[in-house]
C-alpha cells in the first residue's frame, strides 16, 4: 500500500497542479455568486408559477410569460437590477486581460444579435413572413450566443 506523502502536507497541491492566484480565486467565487442568484430567480419563479398549476402542456410558456406576484417581480428586478450589476463590477476588477478580451468579443457578438438580429426579425414580422418578435427568445439568443463566443475565446 502506498501513501502519498502529498495528502499527508495541509494545503498541499497535487503534483502538477499549480496554485490559483487571489484573483483567480475571486474570479471562480464572483462566478458562483452569480449562478446562484440565477439559481435563487429562476427557482423563485418556477415555484411561484407552479404554484398557480398551469394547464398540463403549458409549464414552459407559464415559466416564461405568466405572471407573477407584485412583490416577487420587485424583488427580482432589485436582485437583477442592482445585486448582479455589482456582481458584474465586481467581477471585471478581478478578471485577467485574456478573459476580459473573451468576454468583450462575446458581448460584441450579443450586439450583433441584437442589432442585426431585432430589426430583420422586426421587418419580417411586420411584412408577415415572421412571428412578432419575441423577447425571450431574442434574449435567450443573445445570451447563448455572448456565452459561446467567451466560451471559445477562453478555452482555445
């Protein structure tokens, strides 16, 4: 039986692991913080129009266009509003040059979605060839898009 003298030392690394820096670390923590109070929206939202038992079928368009509760609309637009926008400042002080370069050509590419993007579907929805334009799904683009495009800066 062998022991690794490695798990023995508290706070050691693992061969080949080397340490993360305080902002690295700061990065990784800013990063969490924003996916749980996605988490904490979005699951205040599902339990919030669950609970109103939409019609079998329906769960996914209720989750998107139903209403919502006065005070749970607030609070989320506050959290929204003016907690992930610290998160977000936060978040831009600590990140190195590469990242901030990846997350700028993501928000680029957003853009673009959205201003290409919103004025050709516009226009064809108003000549008939389209649907009205539907900002959750324009949204939902952008967001997918201004991830993929970080994604593929920051990891290749």
């Amino acid at each position: 039986m062998t022991v690794s003298i490695v798990a023995e030392i508290p706070g050691a690394q693992r061969p080949g692991a080397e340490p993360k820096s305080a902002s690295v670390k700061a990065n990784h923590r800013l990063l969490a913080w924003s996916g749980v109070l996605g988490g904490a929206i979005g699951f205040a939202m599902a339990m919030s129009v669950l609970s109103t038992r939409p019609e079998q079928g329906n769960v996914a368009e209720a989750m998107i266009y139903g209403p919502l509760p006065v005070w749970l609309a607030v609070v989320m637009a506050l959290l929204w509003g003016a907690v992930l926008p610290v998160i977000s400042w936060r978040w831009h002080q600590v990140v190195d040059e590469h990242e901030r370069e990846a997350y700028r050509d993501g928000a680029v590419a957003g853009f673009y979605v959205m201003g290409v993007g919103a004025p050709v579907w516009w226009l064809l929805a108003r000549a008939g060839l389209l649907p009205p334009i539907d900002l959750a799904t324009l949204y939902a683009s952008f967001l997918i898009v201004s991830g993929l495009v970080w994604a593929w800066r920051k990891y290749r």
